[in-house]
C-alpha cells in the first residue's frame, strides 16, 4: 500500500498518526515547475457517498519545493516518489532531470492532463525516463486506451488519477472536481481488473476505505494499492484498524 | 492533537435552523474557541470524511458543537474524535473593549469568546444581522450596518466569517484600499476543511500577504493583518 497523491502533501509528517509501517512508499502532492496557486471558486463540494475535489493542485514549484521538502526525503522511512505534474515534454524532462540526483527520491510518478493523447502519452514517459522508475498515473476513465502507450514506452506501472465529475450544488452552482470516496470504488476496481487482463502493471486507487478492498484489487491483479481520502477522516487515526 | 471517543448525547436546532449537538467526551478533547475537532461515526461507512466540530459551550461532561451535524447522527451514535486541530482564538491579556463581528452563518462560534471575555472587567459590543442567542448582560448587540461608524471603539476585534466574504470584508466595513483596521483583530475563517491539514490539498486556500495560506493547518483563526482581504 501507498499514499495516493495528493493525500498526504509533500513529505511523510512523521509527527501524524499515520502509521508509516502499513505503507511501503510515499508518493508527493503533484509538484510543477513553477509555483501554482489554489483553483478559484468552488472547491469542494460533497455528494451521497463521496466528495468534488477541484484544489488546482497549489504548490511552491519544483525548485521550491527541493528547498523546502528534499532534506525530509532523504530523511524518510519511506521511499519517496515525487509526482509531477507537467504541461509539456520539455517540462517533464527538465523536472526529471532535476530530480534524478536527489537523495531519496525513488520514483516519479507523472500526471497527466486528462485530454492527454497516446503520442502525449509516450512523449511524456521518454521524457521522464533516466535513472528512476517511472509511473505513469492516468485518467482512470481513459486509462485502458492510454495505459499500453505508457507501458510501451518504457513506464514501470501505471496508477490512477481520481475520475472527474460534476453536478449543480443546492445553490444551483455547477460545481465539478476530481471524484473521491466509497462511491468511486467499484468503477475503479473494473479498471484494475481490464488493465491486469490485458497485462498492464497497475497501482490500483479510487475510494479505497478498507483492507477486504485493498485485498480485493490485489486478488483482480494489482500490483499495489493506493489510498487516498480514507487518511483524511480521522487525521491519519484508524486507517486499516 | 489526541484520539478519543465521544459520544452525541443531544441534537438541537440552533436560532439559524443549523443542527448542533453535545458531544459527551474527555476534557482534553474539547476545542478552544475557533479550534476545531474532527469528528466520525465509526458504524456510518458511507461518510466519506470526517466532521469538523467547533466549540460553541462547555460543560464537564463535553461541549456543544457546531455547524450543522451530520443527519445520520443520532442521540447515542458513538464518535471517534480526533484534534483539537488548528489555531484558535488568542486575545490579549489588556482588551478592554471586545468588538465581535458575526459575518458567518450563526454567531455560536463566538459565544465561547463572549463567555470568556464576560469574566473580564471590559466591555464587548457585537456587531451581526443574525439571531442572537442567549448571552451575558454584558454584552450589547447591534446590527452590521452600525460597524461602520463604530470601528474606533474597540480595542481589538473577534471575526466570524465565512471564506467567501473574505474579499467582500473591506467592501462590508467601507474601508478604503491599503488602509487597515484601527485596532488587532484576529479572524475565524470558516471553510470546507477535507483534509483536516492532512495533505495540503488546497480546498481551504485563503489569500495572504505573501502567497496563500491554509484555513486548516495555518488557522482557522487568523491575525487578520496576516491575510489578503
């Protein structure tokens, strides 16, 4: 088991309850190049059985964030998988690069934009290849067509990003964002088992809230699980009791 | 920040319609005015995340927590409570004149500042279109609109409010660009909160002088000099 980005921000807190023993990596909130900011407007709103997640993915960009958090990683029990979000090939090799001789950075992880396109894909995965393993995370809605692409251009695995949704709030406001919760879980746990059918290596992920799940996506073929907003609902208490 | 569990001994409708209830559950769990604890029904698997309960009243058994509670929590759900999280109130030892400013949607968040403040031998003045709930003598009230005119009375002054009307704050008290407020003031900013500080997820991003800060983790009660607005 692991985090998923954007679970757990951008360096193990190893003041938090979590307790680090159950997971064997720590994957960073998304990091780009330059800084970003938090989205405007609506951020969060909640539905039956889950949440609408829209945050831009803030953070103080990737030479900041060296400054401020490469020092803990080097410090982690845990291997660190730093998560990149890119908007272009010259970005993701660039951050790559930069990454690469970094004391305890193991991995990367690349997100992608969700109109990513299968050459978008690969170009993305040679660019981030060098000396760490590369994890390609995918829109879990477009994840069996994308996911061949990433493999075959060299990426170790693939993970998967939280699918998007939408609706109109009590107000009326069309609210959309990223989709977590108990209510994602089954559609993720049908894009695990096709991507294992067809012999991706997949981390699996999406509304994860309990070990016979966690066990359920390893018994339909992932190789690992991710987990993500089940830390946020005791503070990192109780996660698998 | 602690694990205990609690216990909903009492569900009630607030003066604003929103539901509050005590929670039975060890004094070291009890949030400081302005701090929050997190809150979930163990038995309930479909919440996705926690509640974040602030303090509205204390007694020895627990305290009354608001905003609006989950409607599955029923008189007797038990609780798993984790917290207190965040900044709370911190009014300096010399206040003599407390202003309090209700910009939210109920002043219960307040009312452990106006208790606490009564003890004192200052006065305290609050300034809110909502509901008043029942308060010490000490305390007079008037509506929003009467702030204006009123800003140079306090000595430092306690905000509640929502992080949308962040921006509209200067606009509300008729305050020109880059001037401040005459006196302290510290600043309860209420917003959906989903990672408790877990992740940095962004959610509770508030504007301030330089970059951004997190409701969550850097607040929820802020200098309000130390914010954009």
């Amino acid at each position: 088991m692991m985090n998923a980005a954007g679970s757990l921000g951008f360096s193990p807190d190893l003041h938090s309850p979590v307790d680090w023993s159950r997971l064997g990596a720590f994957v960073t909130n998304p990091v780009s190049l330059q800084p970003r900011t938090a989205a405007r407007g609506s951020r969060f709103s909640t539905f039956p059985g889950g949440f609408l997640l829209h945050s831009g993915y803030p953070n103080l960009g990737l030479t900041n964030t060296l400054r401020r958090y490469s020092k803990h990683w080097n410090a982690s029990p845990l291997p660190v998988i730093v998560n990149l979000l890119a908007s272009s090939v010259e970005e993701v090799m660039r951050m790559a690069r930069q990454l690469e001789p970094v004391e305890g950075v193991t991995g990367l992880e690349i997100s992608l934009p969700n109109n990513a396109t299968p050459e978008l894909v690969q170009a993305f995965t040679r660019a981030a290849l060098g000396e760490l393993p590369v994890i390609v995370r995918l829109p879990v809605e477009r994840s069996t067509e994308l996911a061949s692409g990433a493999i075959n251009a060299g990426a170790s695995a693939i993970s998967l990003a939280p699918p998007r949704g939408a609706f109109r709030d009590q107000k009326g406001a069309w609210v959309q964002g990223r989709m977590y919760g108990p209510s994602v879980y089954p559609f993720s746990l049908r894009v695990v088992q096709e991507l294992s059918q067809i012999g991706v290596p997949t981390i699996g992920a999406g509304g994860v809230t309990n070990l016979e799940q966690v066990n359920a996506m390893l018994a339909v073929g992932a190789t690992a699980v991710q987990l993500d907003s089940i830390f946020w609902r005791e503070a990192g208490y109780n996660i698998f009791p | 920040m602690g694990h205990y569990r609690g216990r909903v001994t009492e569900i009630r409708f607030e003066l604003n319609r929103h539901l509050e209830a005590f929670i039975a559950c060890p004094s070291q769990a009890v949030p400081h005015a302005g701090q929050y604890l997190l809150a979930s029904d163990p038995d309930d698997p479909s919440a996705s995340l926690g509640s974040s309960l602030f303090l509205a009243g204390q007694t020895s058994q627990g305290f009354w927590a608001v905003p609006s509670m989950p409607v599955t929590w029923k008189p007797g759900a038990n609780l798993n409570l984790a917290g207190p999280l965040g900044h709370g109130f911190n009014l300096p030892a010399n206040v003599q004149r407390l202003g309090l400013v209700g910009l939210g949607d109920t002043l219960a968040r307040l009312m452990p500042v106006i208790q606490q403040f009564a003890a004192s031998q200052g006065s305290m003045t609050l300034f809110s279109d909502l509901p008043l709930p029942e308060a010490p003598a000490a305390l007079e009230a008037y509506p929003l609109a009467s702030l204006v005119d009123a800003l140079d009375w306090p000595d430092f002054i306690a905000f509640d409010l929502s992080l949308e009307r962040v921006s509209e704050l200067r606009d509300t008290l008729k305050l020109p660009m880059n001037s401040g407020l005459p006196c302290p003031a510290q600043a309860l900013i209420i917003s959906s909160m989903p990672c408790a500080g877990m992740a940095q997820c962004g959610a509770c991003a508030l504007p301030a002088r330089r970059g951004w800060k997190l409701v969550c983790e850097d607040g929820p009660v802020f200098d309000l000099q130390s914010i954009k607005w």
